[in-house]
C-alpha cells in the first residue's frame, strides 16, 4: 500500500487542469541522494472536480488538437483516483463549457515520499489564495533500495548472510516506482479501492484514445498508462500484452527502458529466464543514460546464473563493475549505502559464479581472456573469504595465490600471501602452512623481484612478517634436519634450512639477531659435512661483525671445518684448502693469541706450510711457534723441527735433510705410529735425488738411485713407485732389456699395487720398441683383460690385433678383431674399420661367404650410422658394396639368352634390374672411385645386354629370309644399349677435365676405343690432373627402352642422375621375326 496523501482540488472558471511539464528525468542515483520528505499533502476534492471538468470538457467542447490530451488526462485521474496515483502533472489550457463560480485550483502540497524510499519532488498545487503550482506526473517509479547492512568492508561482501538468503533476498523483484515523480495520494471520501470501475473506464478511455487518435504523439504514454491500470487491476497478462505492444509500436518511446524492466521482472520472478534475458539486454543498449541500466546489468547477471550460464552472468557482472570504474565509483570510499550493497552482492555473486565454474583458475583464464581490471584483487579476495566460510581452506588459500601467481608486484599480492598463511592456520595444514611461509619468503625477500616495484622502507609490516617467517622457516627445518627418524628428508631439509639462514642474512646483515644466525648457518653446514662452506660461515661469524661472544668459538670451528673439509679433498684441491686453512690459523692465532688451542693451530700451520711447498713461510712459522711458546707439548715441538727437516729436502739439501730426519728419528719412540711416515720421508730424500737425476736426463743415475731406496729404506712404501720409475728412467735411456728386466720384476713383486696395470703398458710398448711384436701383442692382449675402463679396453684390442698383424699371425688377429667389433659397435667410424680388416682377412683365407658377410654388415652398419656416420665410413661401405655389386654383375654377365628365348630373356632381366639397383646405389656414396667404378660397370651392363642379344641362341627351323629379318631386327634392338654403354662411359671421361684419373676412368676409355676406335682409339694426353676425388654426384643412367626404335634424333641423351634404375621392358617387348618367325621363336 502506498502511503495515502490528502489532496485539495479546486475546479478554476475557465477549466486548467492538469501539471506544468515535469522537469528532466532524474537518475535513480539522485532521486536516492534526496532526503524523504513525509509531510503530507492536502488536495481538497480535487481529483472529483478535475475529472468532471474534463468529462464537461469533452462532452460540450468540439473536438480540437487537445481532446486527446483531455481524453488521457481523465483517463488517467480515474487511475489515480482509484489507487491513489497522480498524473504526469502538465498544464494543459483547455476552452471551459461555461464559467464556473468556484475559482479553486488544483494545488498540491509539500513532496512527499514514493514507495521506493527515495524522495520525489512535490507537485506544486494551486492553494486557495495562494499561487497555482505544478504537480510533477508519477507515471515513472524509481527503484526501491531493499539493501540491508552495510558490507563489513569496502568491496568485501558480507558473508554474514546464508547463501540462500543472500540469493533470495538479492533475486527478489525489485519495486518499480512511477516514472518520474509520482505520489501517492488519498482519494475523496475513502472511494479509492471501493469499485474497479474507474480503471476500466480509464482503460475503456485508452483504447478510444488510440482507436479515434493513432497519430497521437503520447500514444506511447496512454498504452504506458493502459498496462499500469491492467497492472494495479491485478490483471498482469493484459498488462504484459500492453507493454509488449507499446514496445512494438514505440521503439523509442521514453518509458522503454521502465517498461521493459518491467517485463523483465516478471519474467525474472516467474522463473522465465529466457523470456527475462532480451528484457534486460534491451535496457543494456541503451547504455548508461538509462536510470536503469546498472540494475539492469546487475539482473541479467541474475538471470544467467540462475540458468547455470556462470561465464555470461559474469560478463554482465564485471560490467557493472566497469561501469562504476568508469563513472569515478572508488571501491576504498564511503559510497551510498545501497550503492555498497549492489557491489557487495556483485561481488559476492562473482564468487559463486567463479565457484561454480570450478574456482581460482577460472578466474586467471577469464580475465586473461577478457583482459585485466584494476579491481582484480577485490574479486579474488571476496572468492577467498567465500571459499572460507565454507569451510574450503584449500580452495580460499588457492585464490589469494592465484592473484600472486598472476600479478606478483601488485601492492596487495604480499598481503595477501599472509592471508594465506592465516588461512592454512586457520584450518590447521601445518605442512601448507610451511609451504605458504616459503613461498611468502621466496616472493618477498628483500632480493626479489617485488622490492624492485616498491620501496622497501614503504612496507614495515611486510618487512617485519618477513624477517619472522624467515627466522621461523630456518629453525624448523634445522631442527627437521636434525631428527634421526627424518634421516631420509636430511638432504631436502637441509636445502632448505641453509637457504633460509642465507635469506635472512642477506636481507637483514646489519641485524642484531645476524651473528647467532650466521653461526647457525656454519653449524648447520658443519652438520651437513660440508666443511668448505661452514669454515666460510664461522669466518665470517668470527671477524665480520663487531665483537661478540660467539666470536672466538666461531674462529676455531673454522679451522676444524677447514681440516674436516682437508680430510675428504682431492689431491687437486688439498693445495687451495690448506691455503684456506693456514689463513684462518694464522688469523686466528693473531687475534686470538691467549686461547689455549693457539700453540697447536700455529703448528699445525706450519706443516701445512710445508705440505704446499711454501717453504720459507713455514720456516718461519715454525720459528714462531718455538719462541712464542717454548713450553708447549713435546709432540708440538717434535712438529715443529719435522717441518724443518721437510723443508732442508725441498730445498735440495739432501745430505742436511737425512741427518735433520735422524735427529727426528731419534726423538721418536720405536712404536710411534709416526715413525714410518719419517721413514717414508727419509726414502723420499733419496727418491728426490733420482728425480734430480732426471731432471738433468742422466737417467742412468736416476735409475741407481730410484733402486738404492730398497735397501736404504726397504720398509718405505716409495719403494715400489722407485722401482717402476726405475723402469721408466730406463725406458727413456733405451735400454730395452734393463727396463723389461726391471718391470717384470716389480710386476711380480707388487702384484696388487696401484701401478700393476701401467707396468703392463710400460713393458708391451719396451716389447714393442724393441721389435718383439708378439709379445708385445700379448702383453696389449693383457691390457685388455685388465682394463676396467671401456675405451682402454677397446684401444688394446685394436693394438694387440695391428700387432699380430704384424706378426704375420692371422688366426690370433682375427680372434681379437672379433672379439673388438662384437663389444664395441661403436663408435661406428672404429668399428666399420675394424671390419673391413677382419673382410680382408677373410680374404686372405679365401673364405669367400664371411667376407661377403662382413662386407654387408659394414654397409648396413654404415646406413645405419645417421649422424654418426663418417667420410672414412662412407668410403668402406662404398667399397664393400662395389665388391658385392661385382658379385652380382658377373651373375649378369654369366647368363646367356638361349631357348627358349622369353624365358631366358626374363632371368637376364632380373639379373640386369639387380645390378643396376645395386650399381645405382653404389652412386649414392659419393666416393670417386667408387661413383667411377658403377659408371663403368653400368656401361658394361648396357654392353653386355647388347652383346647377350646379338649372341643370342637363334630361333630353329627359320628360313633364310626370316633369319635375316630377325637378324636385322635383333641388331635394331641391341644397337641402342651400345649407343648406352658408349655413353655412360663417355661420363666417365669428362672426370678428366676435372682433374680427376683413376683405374676405372681408364678402363671405360680402353673401352670407348675399342667401341669407337675412330674416335678413341689413339694416344690420350694427359691433363696433369690424374688423381681422384672423395666426392661429387651422379645420377644413374636410364636404361633405353626395349622397344626396338633407336632414340629419336633431337631427344636428350642419356644422364647419369641420382634417379633409381629403370627396369628393363618386359620379354615381350623384344622384337621378333614377322609373320612366320613368330611362330619359330615361339617353338
């Protein structure tokens, strides 16, 4: 019911009823920004006299241009008059039937407020004594704001209402008030709602009005005006009719949008979304000018959702949003309370649509097909807290990723990648709770990608969220790292541990909390084992910050982390961490000289002085550590004087260093595990005299004294390593028999040493320096047996199998080439070679089927080989397969044309198409000599077909006009492949003019001069360019065809192409004796 309004009428003398014209159309959004106004206003009998002077009007006035505005006016009074509704309230001056003697006007009061809540203008009235004023028309209603709550922040909905509730509250219909500014009012004498006569007159009026009048131009407003009576009647199906003609007819009309939102509603309401859908999108194109394209746009989305079509609902969703953004809508401000609930349902509304349509991923997809929006962040965050308070930890945290993952330098994306770690700790997922924390670390650490978007001192909160996690994220996985039952995550543990530490240092390294820190890094890394990196840390933890109480610990961890990390080095790397480890000893003995291990670090500094051969410096260390501290341990000093002793040797002094070890001997009890390393030290004295020996190239002495150490120092471990260098020494000396006495002696003697597999390399190259081939191929043989090492084993099979080569031993080269290609297939290159050797061996014992058998394993090898296939390859299967081509060219060249004729034909030509396949592939190779050589043998194919012909068993019982006939025709036959042969042969010569002379380039011109002597047959000068080429192309030569007609003059000669070979014309093609000869060669 609408609020009732009491209305004062008076009737004028010279009739002027109705409202001056209302002012311009006000948007929804004003009329919601007017204060309601609920005073009421008073109109006296006014609609009673306003419509009896319009029915005087019509009955006594002829009918002017103004009857049919007087028509719709009445009609209209009898509307509102019936429920309480005003006109559109425009004067309009009409002629009175005669003067009346009450002189009121119509005059209504003060504004008053529609049943939308928003505030509509009031009609000004004409009071009694008081100036007439207008009233403004109802016909339009604003929309009714039902917004509850405001949201519980700016652009986040309020997810304290039920989904359902929230879809039946925001899917409601939606109030549609009078367009423009209508009122409510009280009819006279309480007649409104008494009788629906008055709207059915006030219809009956209308359908006169546009029957008598078509071409009126309000015809719009009267079928407007027609549906709101079928409407208010409750007859909503002719309403609906009304409607649906006046858009028909009125395309344009002003009330377009209101009566099409109107339908729209209905159908909406009625569940008839399809009906609802065009509705709406009508109102949409007309843009934002409509006062109802926002709900419009917010509706339709309804629509669609409500038919499950998620992806259009959200097109009209976000362009609502759009919208807003366009219109200077800020999403941060205080905005009007419905406004802010429209976009905390829209909001909302995009989750469930996202939500339906499968979640966060579908976001990204959508607007990466839509484009971005600068309010991106507000839809995942309301899909997050959506997915919340349903309880879907995962799916809420996976949409505040998903806009990190898409915009990871928006200012939001570090908030919300907290909120993803309040999400999971929320929901309890300790381990996503770990995960989220790393990937807030890795995003946001102050060396990321993000800080180079933003000022870091701009973000405390992050910085200090930043610098928690990452503390938190170290010491879990340390402890993590240190559980024994976890010993199979250590690795994955420690990774991670070591790279929060790092992060921390590096973002925060003038932090009081840094030293602890870095401390921990080097235990840590010293847990870890990996000593070269902790001595590192517990440096950098010792000297690079100001003075603490971790410092002097820290110094002396870094040097037992750098003794740790000597323990497990290479010989390569030892040199560069002793260097390490001296550094950090001297370092730390300065400037921590009173700690009581300092007398021992200096020490052992000086050892490894000496062990890097800096011999002065560790003199000098030594000397330090003797006056620094004279009372320290006996095994200090005994130290110190052996680095002494070591650097006397390095410095050549060798008779001053065998009396230095003595005295060290001497202070050295019997038992002491450290005597037999001074031993090995004394024999390293002597051992340094045969490489002086060397040095010099008197390899004679270097051999003396290298065997002298067995008996100055028979228990030295030096000892075998002397006496292989004794060896050696003697090797260079040449003195074949020496060396070769000298290592078959250490090989017996040292059957497990280290060296035993060198000496057998050293004693087959002293055999085979020495000439003794077979021995030395045994000894390669041997090398082979011991390799451990592939490419070792395979390069002594190849020497042993060259050496019995050469060793005139067939059988036992043979065996060990066998035994080489069956384990080393590749590399191709080696192993085709090796098999062309086992060919040819195979050649040698006349073994003809495993030669042909290696030879086409060497060109399937070769075909086979792709990139690994080499010129040398090439060449070898070339040559194997012109071996295995010539194979087949003699089969050709065996078989004669006998009778019966067809049937031997046949087999020649099967045997002619298989050496021509073969030849033509031998071209493919593109080997010179291999290219010339299938030329040459293709001629002789075409020469010899020719001559198979023309040697051919004559047809019997032919008479002697028919054997002449046949003969000429045979000899027309046969004369095209000896212009072929010629030809192909004549290819061969033009190498020559290349520079290009082989064997078979010769034969084909011996040919050609006995084919053509005229031509060829004469002395050939020779171009000085005789030599061959590894590559150049050919193309194979066509066979001609059989059908015995030479070539045609002007026809192109024959090439030699790349193309396959032709085959050869069938038997029956061969020409034979007309007539009765036929019937001779048949038989």
């Amino acid at each position: 019911m609408k609020r009732p309004l009491r209305i004062a009428l008076m009737l004028p003398p010279v009739l002027a009823v109705g409202c001056a014209p209302a002012p311009d159309r006000q948007t929804l959004a004003e009329l919601r920004k007017v204060a309601a106004d609920t005073a009421d206003v008073r109109v006296e009998q006014g609609l009673d006299k306003a419509m009896e002077g319009y029915k005087r009007y019509l009955q006594e006035t002829p009918k002017t241009a103004l009857t049919p505005e007087a028509m719709r006016r009445l009609a209209d009074l009898k509307v509102e008059k019936q429920f309480g509704i005003l006109g559109d309230g425009k004067w309009v001056e009409m002629e009175a039937p005669e003067p009346t003697t009450n002189a009121s006007a119509v005059a209504v009061g003060a504004p008053v407020t529609s049943t939308a809540g928003a505030r509509r203008q009031s009609a000004p009235a004409r009071q009694a004594q008081a100036k007439p004023v207008q009233a403004q028309p109802p016909e339009r209603m604003a929309l009714s704001t039902t917004d509850s709550a405001r949201p519980q922040a700016a652009g986040i909905a309020d997810l304290s209402e039920s989904q359902n509730d929230f879809e039946r509250r925001a899917t409601q219909q939606t109030p549609v008030a009078a367009s423009e500014q209508g009122f409510s009012v009280s009819t006279p004498s309480g007649a409104a709602g008494e009788s629906a006569s008055g709207p059915l007159e006030a219809i009956a009026l209308y359908d006169q009005l546009l029957a008598e009048y078509p071409n009126y131009e309000h015809n719009d407003k009267v079928l407007y005006q027609k549906s709101r009576a079928y409407d208010e009647l409750g007859r909503t199906e002719e309403a609906m009719e009304t409607m649906q003609r006046m858009i028909a007819a009125y395309p344009g009309s002003r009330y377009l949008d209101e009566v099409q939102f109107r339908r729209a509603e209905y159908f909406f309401t009625r569940r008839k979304f399809r009906e609802a859908e065009p509705a709406y999108a009508s109102i949409i194109a007309l843009g934002p000018r409509s006062e109802y394209y926002e709900l419009a746009l917010y509706k339709l989305g309804w629509t669609l959702y409500k038919q499950e079509f998620y992806d259009e609902a959200l097109d009209r969703y976000i362009a609502l949003l759009d919208h807003k953004v366009s219109i200077g809508y800020d999403f941060d401000a205080t905005n009007e309370e419905g406004d802010e609930r429209r976009i905390s349902d829209t909001f909302r509304v995009i989750s469930l649509s996202f939500s339906n349509l499968g979640g966060p991923e579908i976001v990204g997809e959508y607007f990466g097909s839509k484009g971005s929006r600068t309010y991106e962040d507000r839809i995942y965050s309301n899909l997050g807290e959506f997915y919340l308070t349903k309880l879907r930890y995962h799916d809420a945290a996976n949409a505040y990723r998903s806009f990190v993952g898409l915009y990871p330098f928006h200012r939001s994306s570090p908030h919300f990648g907290m909120r993803v770690i309040e999400i999971y700790t929320k929901g309890g997922f300790q381990k996503l709770v770990l995960d989220s924390k790393k990937d807030f670390a890795k995003t946001y650490g102050l060396q990321g990608q993000y800080w180079r978007h933003f000022e870091i001192g701009e973000s405390p909160e992050v910085l200090s969220y930043l610098k928690s996690n990452l503390k938190d994220l170290a010491n879990h996985y340390h402890a993590q790292y240190q559980r024994e039952d976890l010993r199979a995550e250590k690795p994955a543990n420690f990774r991670e541990a070591s790279q929060w530490y790092r992060e921390f240092l590096v973002s925060f390294p003038k932090d009081a909390e840094s030293p602890p820190i870095n401390y921990q890094l080097a235990d840590l890394l010293l847990e870890e084992k990996n000593f070269g990196e902790a001595a590192r840390e517990y440096e950098r933890t010792a000297y690079d910050y100001a003075i603490h109480d971790k410092a002097a610990a820290a110094g002396y961890a870094a040097i037992f982390a750098h003794r740790e990390n000597l323990k497990g080095a290479t010989e390569e790397r030892q040199p560069q961490i002793k260097r390490d480890t001296i550094a950090s000893s001297l370092k730390f003995a300065d400037t921590f000289p009173a700690h009581e291990h300092a007398p021992n670090v200096l020490g052992a500094a000086a050892d490894d002085l000496y062990e890097l051969k800096d011999l002065r410096p560790a003199l000098a260390t030594a000397q330090k550590l003797l006056e620094r501290y004279p009372a320290a341990d006996l095994p200090i000093r005994r130290a110190a004087w052996t680095v002494a002793a070591h650097a006397s040797v390095e410095l050549g002094e060798y008779p001053q260093a065998e009396v230095a070890y003595t005295r060290v001997l001497e202070l050295v009890p019997g038992n002491d595990e450290k005597r037999a390393a001074l031993v090995e030290n004394l024999a390293a004295a002597i051992y340094k005299q045969g490489e002086q020996a060397n040095t010099a190239q008197d390899y004679r002495a270097a051999a003396d004294h290298f065997l002298r150490i067995k008996q100055a120092a028979p228990t030295s471990q030096i000892r075998a390593a002397a006496e292989y260098d004794a060896g050696a020494a003697l090797i260079r000396l040449q003195d074949w028999t020496a060396a070769a006495e000298v290592l078959e002696a250490f090989r017996r003697t040292y059957p497990e040493h280290e060296l035993q597999r060198e000496s057998t390399k050293q004693i087959a190259f002293v055999y085979r320096q020495s000439g003794q081939v077979a021995r030395a191929a045994s000894e390669y043989e041997r090398i082979a047996a011991e390799a451990d090492k592939p490419e070792l084993r395979g390069e002594a099979l190849l020497l042993a199998g060259d050496l019995h080569e050469q060793a005139k031993s067939a059988d036992r080269a043979l065996a060990v080439y066998l035994a080489y290609v069956q384990e080393f297939p590749k590399p191709v290159d080696l192993g085709v070679e090796t098999r062309f050797k086992i060919a040819d061996i195979y050649k040698g014992m006349h073994n003809e089927q495993l030669y042909h058998e290696q030879l086409k394993q060497i060109v399937a090898i070769d075909a086979a080989a792709g990139a690994e296939r080499t010129n040398r390859t090439r060449t070898l299967a070339a040559r194997s397969a012109l071996v295995l081509a010539e194979k087949s060219y003699e089969q050709f060249a065996q078989a004669r044309l006998v009778q019966p004729f067809e049937q031997s034909l046949q087999q020649k030509q099967k045997l002619m198409d298989a050496t021509m396949k073969s030849l033509g592939a031998l071209v493919d190779y593109q080997v010179g000599e291999v290219t010339a050589a299938a030329t040459f043998y293709m001629a002789e194919v075409y020469y010899g077909f020719n001559r198979a012909l023309m040697e051919s068993e004559r047809p019997r019982n032919m008479k002697a006009a028919q054997l002449q006939e046949y003969e000429l025709e045979l000899e027309d036959t046969a004369f095209p492949f000896e212009e072929k042969a010629i030809g192909v042969h004549e290819k061969n010569l033009e190498l020559i003019r290349s520079g290009i002379y082989n064997a078979w380039i010769e034969k084909s011109l011996a040919k050609l001069a006995q084919l053509m002597p005229v031509r060829y047959a004469k002395a050939e000068m020779s171009s000085g360019l005789l030599g061959s080429i590894d590559r150049y192309a050919y193309r194979t030569p066509s066979a001609p065809p059989l059908d015995g007609v030479a070539p045609q003059p002007g026809a192109p000669a024959p090439e030699i192409a790349g193309a396959e070979p032709q085959p050869s014309a069938p038997a029956s093609s061969i020409p034979v004796a007309a007539t009765g000869a036929a019937n001779a060669i048949a038989n």
